[in-house]
C-alpha cells in the first residue's frame, strides 16, 4: 500500500470498473483464445508478470491460453545487443526504440509501452524475416 499512495493515479485506474477475478479471468482467456495465432507472453519483467497472470487464468478459468510460453523483453533486449543480462536497462537501450508513451504505471499505459518496446525490438533484430520474405 506505500507503493499505491505514490501512484494515486494507476491507483484509482486498478479500483475502476472492478469486476469478480472469475468475470475478468474468463473475460480474457476468451479474448485470448479468439485471437489468430497461439498467443506467448510478453513482459517486462516476464518472469513477475508471467506467473501473476497465469496464476489468475488457472486457478479461475482452469486453463492458460498462453501454456507455459513467455518471452522477457529485456532477455530479448540482452540477445539483441550482445550485452550482460544485469547491464541491459532502458536507459542502456537504443532510444530509437522508446516511443512518447506515458510511463503512469497504469496497467493498461504499462502494457501499451511494452507492447510498442518490444515492436520496435522486433524491427530492430537483423536476424528477423522482414515483411517481404513472410508468406
């Protein structure tokens, strides 16, 4: 709660619109399984966030649509610039990849920068089929 009262902000955003975990969980594993694809967890940390969110799916939905797939963004930042896990920090990491995002610590803010992080690491990867060789 010491943590909240300095972010008054993502604070009033987590206490919005509240809904029974069972809802929300079922609400977003059917959101999920709706999407093409086999979705993998992206996080930043992956490791918290991961276990948080399937945790909540298993114990009210019975079932992750992510399984055990999920990928960390700064594991994926150290692959991609060749640098020690504990030396790849933001501030570290190429500027071309932060887009002008709010950093509120609002879930929904949070989950938009990450997403547009990781995008733009994507882009980035040298390794990476670009559009034109996709099928």
């Amino acid at each position: 709660m010491a943590w909240w009262a300095t972010q008054p902000e993502a604070w009033a955003a987590a206490r919005a619109a509240q809904q029974e975990p069972a809802a929300a969980m079922a609400g977003y594993r059917d959101w999920l399984t709706a999407l093409p694809g086999k979705p993998v967890f992206v996080g930043y940390p992956a490791a918290f966030d991961f276990m948080f969110v399937y945790w909540y799916l298993i114990r009210f939905t019975g079932s992750s649509p992510f399984s055990h797939s999920a990928l960390d963004i700064k594991t994926y930042a150290m692959a991609l610039l060749g640098t020690e896990f504990r030396a790849t920090v933001k501030r570290a990491m190429p500027k071309a990849w932060f887009e002008e995002l709010p950093h509120s610590h609002v879930a929904l803010d949070d989950a938009i920068e990450q997403g547009a992080l990781f995008c733009a690491m994507l882009a980035a990867n040298p390794l990476r089929p670009g559009p034109s060789s996709r099928g």
